[in-house]
C-alpha cells in the first residue's frame, strides 16, 4: 500500500450525451448511441459524414463570452468539465491553498479549430489579420493552463500528448503527483475537439473512420465481425484525484480510490497496435502490480475498443495474456460504441463511465454488437446494461505511436 492514498472525489464530463455525469450515465446504460450526421460544418464531399458532436454545449454557460472567445474548443470543454467536477467534489477552491493544487490535462491533439480557421484568414486576408490569440488558443496545454489560472491552481502543471493514451497518462502524472507529496488536489483527465474539417478529412485520408453512412447511430460496433473503424467524437472527463486524508479532514465525499497506473510502448507502428497485443498486456499488468493486485481481483474492464478490425484483436489477446482463465469472467465493455472515439479525451471520459460503473453496479454495454467477432471471443456486455457488483475496476487507453496506458480504481474501503 501507497503511503499516501489517492482517491477521486469530483468529476465532471462534456459528451455527445450532453453536459454532465448524470446525463452521460443516462445515455451509456439506456444502450442508445449519440452518434448522428455531423451538423458543425458541411461534409457532402468527405467518406465519413457522421460523429459524435456535443451539439449542446454551450460555452457561455460556465465562462463569459470575453474569456470563451479567448479559448479554443478543447479548452472550453476542458474548463466547463473542470467546474463541474470542482462543484462535484465540495472544495472551496476561493480558500483552498493553491500550491497544494495542480492540473494534469491530456489531449491529442489541442486547438485544430483554432489553426483551421487563422491559417484561412492568413491566406485570404494576410499575415496582418491572424489573431493575436492563435498561438496561446491552438497550444496543446491551453486546456491545463486555463484550468490553472481560473482555480489558482498554482501546483504541478503538465499537459501530456500521447494520442488516444493522453488523458490516462495524464491520470497517471497526477496520481504519481500526489503520491510524492507535490499536491494534495488534481485536476486531472482530457479534452478533444478534432471534429472539424481537417481533422475528419485527415482520418478519412488514413482510412481509419467507419463510412457507414447509412447509418450512422450503429456504425462504431466494437467487437463486432462488421466493423470497419472508429467513429470520430468530441468532448471532455475531468476528474478531481485528492489525497485521502486531505479529503477525510474536509468530509469529502469519496467517489473511489486510484489503485494503481501502468504503461509501455508498442515499439511496433506508427499507427497500428502491435497485434499480438504484447505491449498492452504489459500496460496492464503494470497497473496490477503498482496497485497490489492479482488478475483474479479485477471485475470489469472499460476497454480501449475503438471498432477498429486490428485494435480489438490486439486488446483481446492482451487480456488473454494478463487475466488467463479469469479473463472470461471479466465483464469488459466499450463505451466508445455509443459516442464515439474522444481521442485524447477518451480516457478521462471512461474513467467517469468506469467510476460510475462501481458506483451504480452496472456495467455499461457495448452497444451494437451483434455479429461478434470470433477473434474477440470474451464478456463484453453486448446491448444491454448488466446489474453487478464491481469492487475493482481498470481503463484502458491505446494510442497511435503505441502509446499504452492503464489505470486500476475500485470501490472505497476507508
């Protein structure tokens, strides 16, 4: 056991859903998918026309509009999510100690609306219209930074870029933070907003996205023999990581506990897993080890599954080879089937979907999963929400470069 214990005691999300864990949860146990025709800007030309846009966020419902102007998307869902999960958790940030305070954001890739649309007014208005504010808009850590400076959070500050792996990273960092005693409160998670012309003309270059435009509300599938990419989606999870005791001498409410964190590199591809799933599989098992865990007392498993033909066979065998005989026992699923890939963000939001999990005890299903794949021969809670008790749950997030990361969280014992 740690010597200082971390536990979760806010968290606040931005989803295709909505704004907000209660409406989020809805959406993932309902089975219903927020996936729909892309309505932000117009893709008749491009080979995927479809994601999994937050069409409801409004960002002058938690800043004023002088401040959200200065902020591109990402950031914006960045900070609405950290004020949620600062209500969420009961701290007076106004008396709170600020250097005792500190961020760690992921995202994969940060401002693309922002380069977008100042790199069209370079070329048709000249270098003299580009706005002053591109640079500290499109820059990957406008997201921690502006969390930062609007709670005083005056601690450690990073921002991590590791593709999809980013906000499970950035968990990492912060629970690593609190361990060493350079914090007692994080924010920590990720933002994403790469739902914009370039960035979907960019994955459809890559082959990479489901073209299931027909239907769109069923085409991320995970597990699925039918599958045939992922679907782009948008959004933020932030969660609050805080010492234990710092939070018993407040009478915080506890949400879970952060058991343990694991990563590893794929050494393989640029942007294929490696398919053996080798280098995930040591990933986890990191993250078992750092917690103290067997195989044996995990429940469930919010999985990477991004609908990918290759990424979930590699995160397959890669629990074959942590969880032997018990990985059919595990209850796995993929929330990603219901709104999309988030990218950099992916981790933080199904940390909040694996929290809620414990709390509630139900596991979230895998929607549209109705032809599996033999290769994908495990639980992963097809359609249909399932009742049970989850003591220990993990997250995994895998990214382009072979980025891996895995996080352990259970139910608070005291």
């Amino acid at each position: 056991m740690h010597s200082r214990r971390v536990v979760i005691t806010g968290m606040g999300v931005v989803t295709p859903f909505g704004d907000g864990t209660d409406v989020f949860w809805d959406g993932l146990i309902s089975g219903r998918s927020a996936i729909r025709p892309i309505r932000r800007f117009d893709c008749a030309q491009f080979d995927t026309r479809f994601g999994g846009e937050c069409l409801a966020f409004d960002p002058d419902r938690y800043v004023d509009r002088k401040l959200s102007k200065r902020l591109d998307r990402f950031a914006q869902f960045a900070l609405a999510a950290a004020m949620m999960a600062a209500r969420d958790s009961g701290i007076d940030f106004d008396r709170a100690d600020g250097s005792r305070i500190g961020a760690a954001i992921g995202s994969g890739i940060g401002g693309i609306q922002e380069l977008e649309e100042q790199h069209v007014r370079l070329l048709h208005k000249g270098p003299g219209k580009v706005s002053a504010f591109t640079i500290p808009k499109l820059m990957l850590n406008a997201g921690s930074a502006n969390i930062s400076i609007y709670f005083n959070a005056r601690g450690p500050n990073t921002a991590v870029a590791t593709a999809c792996a980013s906000a499970t990273n950035a968990m990492g960092d912060a629970l690593w933070a609190i361990r060493r005693g350079e914090a007692d409160v994080m924010f920590t998670g990720g933002s994403e907003a790469a739902l914009t012309p370039l960035g979907l003309a960019a994955f459809c270059a890559m082959h990479a996205l489901s073209t299931r435009n027909d239907e769109p509300e069923r085409a991320s599938r995970p597990f699925d023999r039918g599958r045939d990419g992922f679907v782009m989606g948008e959004g933020a999870g932030i969660l609050i990581f805080e010492e234990l005791e710092h939070a018993r001498r407040r009478g915080a409410r506890i949400l879970a506990e952060v058991l343990g964190f694991g990563m590893s590199g794929d050494a393989s591809h640029i942007t294929q897993p490696g398919e053996d799933g080798a280098g995930a599989a040591v990933a986890v098992q990191r993250a078992l080890q750092d917690a103290g865990l067997s195989p044996d007392a995990v429940d469930y498993i919010n999985a990477h599954g991004t609908s990918t033909p290759l990424g979930d066979i590699a995160e397959t065998r890669a629990i074959k080879r942590v969880f032997g005989e018990h990985a059919r026992k595990l209850a796995i699923s993929s929330t990603k089937s219901a709104i999309g890939h988030l990218l950099g963000a992916s981790g933080g939001v199904e940390m909040v979907a694996t929290v809620l999990a414990i709390q509630n005890g139900i596991a979230p299903p895998t929607i549209n999963l109705d032809d599996p794949d033999p290769e994908c021969d495990l639980d992963y809670v097809p359609n249909r929400a399932r009742d049970m008790r989850i003591r220990v749950a993990m997250s995994n997030s895998f990214g382009f470069g072979g980025h891996n990361a895995c996080i352990a969280v259970g139910a608070f014992r005291g």
